[in-house]
C-alpha cells in the first residue's frame, strides 16, 4: 500500500505543478474581483502540499497494513461514494437550469438526508443557512455572479 500511495502521491504533485504553471497564464486578479487564474492557483497549491504530506506519511510509517485493512469498502460504503457522485453530477448539470440557490439547497440537502441520515427538519435547516452563507459571500463579498435559473434565482 506504501508503494501505492507514493506512486499516487507523485502524480498529486505533478499534476499540482501543472496546475500552478497553467494558472499563471491567468489574471488572478480582476478589477475586484478573483480572476480565472485564482482558482487553479489554490487548487493546486492545495493538492501539491496534500501529496507532500501523502508522500511523507509513506516514508514515516513502517510496517505494512493488516490483513483487515487491505480489503476493498464495503458495498455500503461503494454506495455511498456512487451517490455523492450521482448528486454531485446532478449538481453540476443543475445549476443553469435551476439556478444557484436552489441546486446548493437541494444538493446539501440530499446529502444530509440520504447520506448523513440528519433528520428532515436539520436537513431543510442547515440546507438553507449554507446556501445562503454561500451566496452571500459569492455575491456580495466577492462580487461574483451566480447563474440563475428559470425561477431567476
């Protein structure tokens, strides 16, 4: 697993400077606001300083992995990675149709609900507060304009 997890790690960090080295084509920075460069820039500053840190956690263990820790998931667990997919394409193919608002309430929902198993009222709630939090600081903080849907959301 060692072998594995370098080998992963070094792929992190090269595609990390890849990402940096493209970024750096891009404004960063426009009149106010982030420009295209910013978030390849921090993506792959974040990815490259998660494989360093991958990478030095092989070095620093020793001795290989138990046999239990050698299986694949679980098919609960196959699961529910297969849906955080499902609801992150949907994510992703929603938001110019439906607008921002009601995809990010939607999508946390979702998962709260399905996944975490929250109860329905937490679910609306916490839905409702991170898509507003989120528009806030997109919209009003940063200057962004979030696509709106049908409902001009």
């Amino acid at each position: 697993m060692k072998r594995a997890d370098r080998i992963f790690a070094f792929i992190g960090l090269v595609l990390s400077c890849w990402l940096v080295f493209e970024s750096l084509k891009f404004d960063y920075m426009t009149t106010y606001t982030p420009g295209p460069g910013f978030h390849p820039l921090w993506l792959g500053v974040c990815l490259g300083l998660l494989s360093l840190a991958l990478m030095a956690d092989t070095f620093r263990r020793r001795g290989g992995l138990k046999d239990e820790e050698k299986r694949l998931p679980g098919e609960k667990s196959l699961l529910r990675v297969g849906l955080i997919l499902l609801f992150t394409a949907g994510f992703a193919l929603s938001m110019t149709t439906l607008g921002f608002i009601p995809t990010v309430i939607l999508f946390v929902f979702l998962v709260l609900f399905v996944l975490e198993r929250y109860s329905l009222f937490k679910s609306i709630l916490y839905s409702g507060i991170m898509s507003g939090a989120i528009f806030l600081i997109f919209r009003y903080w940063l200057n962004v304009a979030l696509p709106k849907g049908w409902l001009g959301l």
